[in-house]
C-alpha cells in the first residue's frame, strides 16, 4: 500500500490522518515538544504529559491525547509510539509502523546529553524523517559535560571578580537544563522575568529544580539567566558579562548579533555528526530533511549514497508504507 508525504506548513501522513508538528492549526497532529514554534491549538493532539503540562494555556491543542514514551497507540491500521527525543523535558520522536514499513520522525533531537553517559535511542526505520538544525558541517560541537564544565569555571572566574555570569539561554527548556547542570558545582541562579513561568512550569511537569529567585535588579552572587533578546533587566546589574550558550556560537555573526562576551556551544540539538549518526542508526532507505540547512544536509546525505530530499522543497513524496 502506498501512502504519501505532504508538506504544507508542516509534515502531513495524509494515508494515516496524521500532522507532524505542523506550522498552522489541524485537526490531528503530533506535537513534539512544548517550544512555541511547535505547540498549536489543534482539534486534537497526541503529545506527552510533560509537554503538555508546558504549554503555555494560550496554544494548548483544544483536545488531546496523552501518550507516555513506549506506549503502542492504534490509528486506524497503523501503531503510533512515542520514544524520548533528548531535546528538552517531554520531548519525544513518533515511530509510525503499518503494513510491515515504519516511518520514524525525530522532531527536536539530541543524543548527548550532559550529565549523563546514556545517549538518546534512535529505533531502526525504513523512513526517517529528520531535522537538520545544524546541519552544516562547520557544526561540530564539543563534549557536552565538557563544555558544562568550561561554563561554570567561567561563572565561577566572574563571581570571583565581583562581576554577574550572565547566561543567554532560551527560556524554556534550556535555562532549566543549565540550572540542573550547574547545580553540582554549588551555583545559585536568579532568572531574567521571563525565564520564570518556564521554570515554575518545568517544576509543575515533574522536573524539580535548584533554588532560583526572580532576577530584581541585584544577583546577590548568583548566576543569571536570561533569553538572548531584550536584556534591559540585564542591563541594570552595573557589572556583569554575558555567555551565549547556543549551537549558533558556532555561527560567530549569529553570537555577534546578540552582543555576548563569550559563547558556549552547548546546544539541546544534534550537531552534524550526531545527525549523520540518526541516520546511520535507523538504516532508512529514504530520509526527508526538515527545519533548518534542509537541503545542505540531504545533499550531504546523497554524496554518501543516502536517497535523500528535503522535504519543504518537495510538494508530495510517495511513502511505501
């Protein structure tokens, strides 16, 4: 039986009813994780408690099905499961299987995760269906408990001087992560106003975190954390210095954009040989690029042998499945 892909703001399974993290409102879609490019408010939703629990109430899908990682979940003649995706908390890529053919969709993914050993499994796949963020080359990154180390002896130089570590970081997800990562090496943290419902809401999704306050104007010797944007708040600690904590620290115009002292490569998605190695790992004989240098990775994928496209630039794709 064949089935087609469809790009129209968004990757749709129109053979199964199903959108994938589409761009716009739908009737029925997976949604990947909480980040506002992702969450809609659709008819219905399939999506994981913890990613639920941080959407915001304005775009929450207006019903919703809660489906925890390796839970089988029938959609018609296809099974729908959820596997954890390494991206932030509640993230999770969707493996469709039917008829004997699986498609998996990575969303948001990362593999190394700092402060653990364990790397995000990626299930084998006859279709793969990938974001390329970073998928570039000159994005290699470094050893992530490395650089979580580099970081906090910068904090800690800048505490030492009297100087407030200024950390720019997205506000949800990955300013929690950093307070999580940081946390061992006896750091406090106070959090730019609008890191603040991102943290209460991580909290409330089960993720308990280390003791923060709101940023009022004084740090008090703890280390802030604010999103890269719009740092007026920033502004009025008198001394401070700013880390971009970003993958785009690679991209020295992007960190120059937004005016920071150092970067950091830390990034809560794959690099371009942790995606060479999603692909590797699913042994997909077709894989689609989306979001990002889709058509700069599928063309790398192709140089090695991979039947690769990016998929905006295609109006439909035919799928054995």
């Amino acid at each position: 039986m064949t089935r087609h892909v469809v790009w129209d703001h968004g990757v749709s399974l129109p053979g199964h009813r199903l959108w994938l993290d589409p761009l716009v409102v739908r009737s029925f879609a997976f949604i990947s994780h909480a980040h506002t490019d992702h969450a809609r408010r659709h008819r219905e939703a399939v999506l994981t408690p913890q990613t639920l629990a941080l959407i915001p109430e304005s775009r929450r899908p207006r019903g919703w099905r809660m489906l925890g990682y390796d839970e089988p979940m029938r959609r018609d003649r296809a099974t729908v499961t959820l596997l954890p995706a390494g991206h932030m908390l509640g993230s999770a890529q969707l493996l469709l299987e039917h008829g004997g053919t699986s498609l998996l969709y990575t969303g948001d993914i990362k593999l190394r995760v700092p402060g653990t050993r364990k790397q995000t499994h990626v299930p084998k796949a006859h279709v793969l269906i990938v974001e390329t963020t970073y998928g570039r080359p000159h994005f290699r990154f470094g050893d992530p408990d490395a650089t979580i180390e580099g970081i906090a002896m910068w904090c800690r130089r800048a505490l030492d001087s009297r100087v407030a570590p200024v950390l720019l970081c997205h506000a949800l997800g990955k300013t929690e992560e950093m307070m999580l990562a940081l946390a061992p090496y006896g750091f406090e943290f106070a959090l730019e106003k609008r890191c603040v419902p991102c943290a209460q809401a991580y909290t409330g999704a089960g993720r308990p975190l280390p003791e923060w306050i709101e940023l009022d104007g004084d740090a008090r010797g703890r280390v802030v954390i604010a999103p890269p944007a719009g740092k007026d708040e920033v502004r009025r600690l008198g001394r401070y210095r700013t880390a971009l904590v970003s993958g785009w620290a690679k991209d020295s115009e992007f960190a120059r954009l937004f005016g920071a002292d150092m970067t950091f490569d830390l990034s809560d998605h794959c690099d371009f040989d942790e995606l060479m190695d999603v692909v590797e790992r699913t042994g997909a004989d077709q894989v689609y690029t989306v979001h990002g240098y889709t058509e700069d990775f599928a063309r790398s994928l192709r140089k090695r042998g991979i039947r690769a496209s990016a998929l905006e630039a295609t109006e439909q794709l035919q799928l054995a499945l």
